[in-house]
C-alpha cells in the first residue's frame, strides 16, 4: 500500500516534500479544504456574471491590466495567459524539483483563497500520484509575480498541452495524461493567473534541498570528526563548557554531536599528552562555524514553512467578506534572500572543508602522514589532484553566493519594478548543494585514507563503522587510481543515505 500525505493548505511540512517528491509519496486532499474551495470558486462565478473589473479575472494581465475582457472572452483570457507565460528555456528541472513544486502548488490552492474549481486541485493531485511529471525548464523566473514562467510550463501540461515526463518517457502534455488516465482541464475565469501567480517553485526546489541539506549535515559533521581524528585534534574544543557561554543552539549542537561520534577514540588517546597548544580554525571551530549553518538552516526551514502554507497568488478572494483584493503576496523576497542565505551558509562550510583536505594531504601540516597520502610519493600522487578539484569546487560556490536576491530588473513595462530573483537562488542553491557534496565525499575519502596510515591506532567505535561501510565500496589506495570513481561512489552512498 502506497505511503499518502494529505494535503489541507496549511501544515505541509519541508520534509514532507521530500517524500512525495523522492520517495514518491501520494497526495490526499483534504474534504474541508474542498468545501473551501467551492465556496470560494463560487462567489468568484457570481462576481464574473456582474461584469465588474477585476485584475486578471476580467481584465488583462501586468501593464494591460486596464483593458476590459469582454464576458464571452474570460475564458479564453486564462488560456492565452498560460500560452503566453510558457517562455523558460534552458535544461528541465528535475523529476524531484517538479514534484515537489507540485506539490506546494496543490496545497496553496487548497487554502481557498485562489477562486479555482476543486476540478483543478484534483487534476494536479492525480498528476503527482500516477507520475506525470512536466517538462518545465529551469531559466526564466524573475521571482514576482512569482515564478511565472515556470508555472505557466506546469499549467499547460495540465491543459493537455506542452510536454511531460510519463514512465520514463518525454510525451506532449495531451498525450502523457492520456496514458495516465486523467483529463485535461478547460481553464475558467481566475484559474490560469492562479496557477501561474505565487511562489511555489522557488519554495518547492528550496524545501527538497533543504531536505536534502539536513540530511548531508549529519554527514558533514561525522566527515569533520573523523579528520579531526586522522590529524590528531584534540576533542576538548568540543567541551560544552565552551559553548555553554556563548549559546547558539547549532554551535552546541555541533559540539555535542562531533563529541558523541569521536568518543572512546584510541587514536586521540594516543596523543593526548602531545606539547600542542592549539588546533587549526578549521578543527578547533567546527562547532563554531557549522553551528552557523545548522542555525540558517533551520531559520530557512521556517521561512519555508510558511511560505509552502500561504496563499501567494493574486488577486486573492476573501468570500466571507465578498471581497477580492489585489496586492503582493507573489512577491518572493521573503524566500529569496532566505535561500540567498543558506547558499553563503553552505558556500562557508565547504571553505572550511577544503582546508581540512590540505592539512591531511600536506606533510607540512599532517604530522607524520606521507605527502598527498600515499606510498611512495612521486612515483605517486596520490590525492594531490583530489584536493584541487576540492579547491575548484569551493571557487565555483563563492561565485554561485553571490545573492541574487540583491538584483531587480524591472519588467511589464515597468509595471512590475521591483523583482526578487528567488528563483535564481533557488537554483543557485542547489548548484552549491551538489559540490558541498563532492566536497565532503572528498573530505570522507582522504580521512578514510588517512586512518589507515594511523594504523594500528582505531578511531573511535561509530566512525571505525562509517569506516568500514565506505571502505566495503573504496578500497585503501596503494597506487595511484582514477579518484574520479572514488569519489562518485561516495556521493551514491550519501545520496542513497548508507552514510
């Protein structure tokens, strides 16, 4: 029996976009949230048969929002309206980024604020569950009136046209729904400027990779303990005595998760009456630093999670009130310098990663352990070149740091003059996200190489297992080998979470 999440507008949670997005989870819908929904759509039916002025029910779009649509042409307005959106270029993004965008986009519909038939809901719902997955490609958001671009790819497949994913094959829209077995929907007054309107890519990319971060953070921090470790770190910077005086939560919770997997270590315990004062920044502030980011992250999560429960389309139609009010509840600021942030906050640790990679491969700064880790250097080389991909990685993040979110070109004949570029940091986001990655495969790979030159000393019990589960993939390099290899093998292994 399938796993179901159900979806009612206003408790989604960052993880649960993982599971309908990766582990492919179904989405229910919730029957309160329907009864909203048509009691909403029907007070939008009413307003459009009085003929009044309505920005984008019943008059065009950005600066044509005072062109007067004529009653027999509404409908026809909203088809146009996604026609003429669908311009991103660029690759597609991937299967788990269109769902999970999907997936917000569902539940924010699901508040009642939106004015689309339940009909529209249920066929985007059907989509996720039987696997038809548009092609949306990746460029083209500015990030307001929100991802629109993006969106309005979504919206045509829904309409039986464009192009989507159906059981690994590309198919036009109308073609794909077919085999799944669902039917394309006739867009109504309201229902292609709500589909289009809000924020639900850049929210949606952003809440799967902060899944995905949280889980890499864990193994980020059992990557720093056990280079810790191979270069003969002290554990006492961990003491929460340290920390205790200056509380941010992540800094402890480093310090005491790094203390917990280097206990009972008979490799520190062969050095601790050493004559060094100090460690390195990048051993000695680990708590310091990835606390910093444990911190971000979890201020990002809850930006997100209101994001991915809030009506961000516009107008908004308030039917209690008999009210339907324009404002700029699309705009992705509040997303966009969120993920602006956790960008630099990952950027920041991969720094901090590469030069732990140098102490362990330098002989100047490993204290006994051969040059670039293997035998007989220069015959040799070893991890040299691992450690200047390391180098070339961290570059390409500080570039992609760059916040995007400080930008604004305006658009709609400056109609819309003030942009976030979410979008943008959303996919930045991700880009740093895979070489933080490659970065800590790397780190894992030379400390696993590293340990073995400490022989017959063990680490401690939880990091000799981590130890053997890579080294059952990675044998210890004797000679030079192609690291290429190594290293994706230990990115398949955090990715499939054996790590």
């Amino acid at each position: 029996m399938s796993k179901k999440i159900v979806l009612n507008g206003n408790d989604l949670k960052v993880e649960d976009l993982w599971k309908i997005s990766r582990e492919n989870w179904n989405v229910f819908l919730d029957k309160s949230a329907i009864k909203r929904v048509e009691k909403t759509r029907k007070f939008i039916e009413e307003f459009v048969k009085s003929d009044t002025a309505v920005y984008g029910v019943t008059t065009g779009f950005g600066k044509l929002s005072n062109k007067k649509i004529d009653l027999e042409d509404i409908d026809e307005l909203q088809v146009n309206l996604v026609r003429s959106h669908a311009s991103g270029v660029g690759n597609p993004l991937s299967v788990e980024e269109v769902r999970s965008a999907m997936a917000v986009r569902t539940n924010v519909l699901l508040k009642g604020f939106s004015g689309v038939r339940p009909v529209v809901i249920e066929t985007l719902a059907e989509m996720l569950n039987r696997g038809v997955v548009p092609f949306i490609p990746e460029k083209g958001s500015v990030g307001a009136s929100g991802d629109l671009a993006p969106s309005a790819h979504l919206a045509l497949v829904l309409m039986g046209e464009g192009k989507a994913f159906y059981k690994g094959k590309l198919l036009d829209g109308e073609t794909a729904l077919k085999e799944a077995g669902i039917k394309p929907v006739k867009l109504k007054a309201k229902e292609g400027l709500a589909l289009l309107n809000g924020t639900q890519f850049m929210a949606g990319i952003g809440g799967f990779y902060l899944s995905e971060i949280s889980n890499l953070f864990r193994v980020a921090m059992i990557a720093a303990s056990l280079s810790n470790d191979v270069l003969l770190g002290t554990d006492r910077h961990f003491d929460k005595k340290i920390h205790g005086v200056r509380p941010h939560r992540g800094q402890s919770v480093v310090a005491a998760t790094m203390l917990k997997f280097l206990s009972g270590s008979e490799l520190r315990k062969s050095h601790i009456d050493c004559d060094r004062v100090q460690d390195a920044y990048s051993l000695r502030c680990v708590p310091q630093v990835y606390g910093a980011v444990f911190d971000t992250k979890e201020y990002v999560k809850s930006v997100l999670e209101i994001e991915i429960n809030s009506a961000t389309d516009n107008p908004l139609i308030f039917p209690d009130e008999r009210e339907i009010i324009s404002g700029g509840n699309f705009h992705g600021e509040p997303v966009a310098f969120a993920l602006d942030f956790m960008a630099i906050a990952l950027s920041g640790m991969g720094a901090m990663i590469e030069r732990r990679i140098e102490r362990m491969v330098n002989p100047d700064l490993s204290e006994g352990l051969p040059p670039f880790l293997v035998k007989n250097p220069g015959l040799n080389s070893g991890f040299m070149i691992a450690h200047v991909t390391a180098a070339s990685l961290v570059n390409q993040n500080k570039i992609y740091s760059h916040p995007s979110s400080v930008d604004s070109i305006p658009t709609s004949a400056n109609k819309e003059d003030h942009l976030s570029m979410g979008m943008n940091g959303a996919l930045k986001l991700r880009e740093i996200f895979k070489n933080l990655k490659f970065l800590i495969a790397i780190e894992l790979l030379t400390a696993c190489q590293a340990l073995d030159f400490r022989r017959p000393y063990r680490t401690s019990n939880f990091l000799e297992n981590i130890y053997k589960i890579i080294r059952n993939k990675v044998p210890f390099m004797e000679r030079d080998r192609n690291i290429s290899e190594d290293i994706i093998k230990i990115v398949k292994m955090i990715d499939e979470r054996e790590i």
